[in-house]
C-alpha cells in the first residue's frame, strides 16, 4: 500500500470518526436539553457562578497584590482577573456536569459504532 493511499483512507475514517462524535454530541445535549433536572442545574449554576467569581476575583487580587513588590496594582488586576475567570469557568464545568457526561456517552457511542462499521468494511466475515 502507498503511503498517498494510506494517508487518504486513515483522513477520511477520521474525518468521518469526528462527524460521527459530534453528531452524538450534539443529539445528546439536544436530549438532556430537554429535561428539567438538566435546565435545573444549567439555571441553578448560572445563578451562583457570579458569586463564585466574585470570590475568586476577591482572593485573586489579594494574592496579586501581595506577591508583587514592584507594581501591586497590576499584580491585583491580574490576580483578579485570573482567579475570577478560573471560579467562573470551574463552577460552570461543575454545574453543567450532567449535559457534559450526556455530550461525552452520546460521542463515544456514536464512534464506537462507526468504528466497528469500519472495522467491518475492511475485514468482512463470511458466516455459514
């Protein structure tokens, strides 16, 4: 086998192992979309993100001024700054944990499949 062929054939069975794990991405979160336990947690975690943030901005800055000598105010911009989007982003991953495990079962059973269906393609069985 050349190398032109191999590379094109191992590019479109990605290709296609990618397409294939985000449409079970996106059909999955379209599901667990519509169930309220999972608008409960996306409302519930928006809501106490701000919080979160504003904490982590707080201590953020605290940290930033205290460790830089030469210029304590840009040290605190940085630090809040930081420490606010880290809280932000942490507690928004955590709170949205069930669509984020719904987007991962739904790509991995999507390229399990078409994994198998190109496994099969190329290594037909013949039964009976």
């Amino acid at each position: 086998m050349k190398v032109d062929h191999w590379l094109k054939s191992n590019v479109a069975d990605s290709r296609e192992l990618l397409d294939s794990g985000y449409e079970g991405a996106h059909g999955a979160v379209k599901e667990a979309l519509l169930r309220e336990d999972v608008q409960a947690d996306l409302a519930h975690s928006a809501h106490g993100a701000w919080k979160a943030a504003a904490i982590g901005a707080f201590v953020g800055s605290l940290t930033g001024y205290l460790s830089d000598d030469e210029k304590p105010l840009q040290g605190a911009l940085a630090g809040a700054l930081v420490g606010g989007a880290l809280a932000l982003g942490g507690l928004m991953a955590w709170g949205t944990r069930r669509l984020i495990a719904a987007a991962a079962t739904g790509a991995a059973r999507n390229v399990h499949s078409t994994r198998d269906e190109q496994w099969l393609a190329r290594n037909p069985v013949a039964y009976g």
